[in-house]
C-alpha cells in the first residue's frame, strides 16, 4: 500500500512524528491521526515501524506496515520487523557496491 507522503504539508508532519514511534495500534483513536484525511480516505486504522539506518547510524527512511483493523504486534512480530529492516539495509549496501557506474552501464546492453 503505497503512498506519496510528501502530497502536502499534513501527511509529510504525520511521516515525521511516525519515525519517532514503534506503532499506533489505532489511527482513527490517537488524536495526531485521528483527523488525518489521507490516513481516513485509505481507512487506515494500524500503523507501525522501525527507522533505516546508513552505516553511520542516521537514519534513512523507514519500513512500515499499514492496516485497515486496529491491531497490537507480539514481541515476536516487532522483531521480525527489525529483522527485515536490516535485511533491507544490507540489501541496499550490496546494491550500492555492485552497482557501479560501469556494471549499471554493462546492462543496458
């Protein structure tokens, strides 16, 4: 379910606090979501996720999951979340050291 955040000043102010939180269980009760119309007009009720950090440990993005049903994650569900933003990452650090301005070159051809 993907979205442009950054449509106007609302939605980008709402990605910003997100990265500083685990989760919201339930959107449409927390009162900084509640009245969000991009999060009311996809019905999204869950909302949670974990930073993308670079290699010098600032943060990059983030991975994120969204839900129509309010819902809680198991301690087991957080770290696997965890555990596939580092997969993301390293995915990302090989990209970036096999994709040279040469091997990106070679496969136009």
């Amino acid at each position: 379910m993907g979205g442009n955040f950054s449509d106007n000043r609302a939605d980008s102010s709402t990605v910003g606090i997100w990265r500083n939180r685990r989760g919201v269980r339930d959107l449409a009760r927390d009162p900084r979501f509640a009245n969000n119309p991009w999060l009311k007009e996809r019905g999204l009720r869950f909302y949670a996720g974990v930073p993308l950090r670079g290699p010098n440990g600032f943060p990059v993005g983030s991975l994120c999951i969204l839900d129509t049903k309010p819902r809680d994650m198991s301690p087991q569900e957080q770290d696997l979340l965890k555990m596939i933003a580092a997969d993301v990452m390293e995915q990302i650090k090989r990209r970036r050291v096999t994709d040279t301005p040469d091997t990106l070159e070679s496969e136009k051809k």
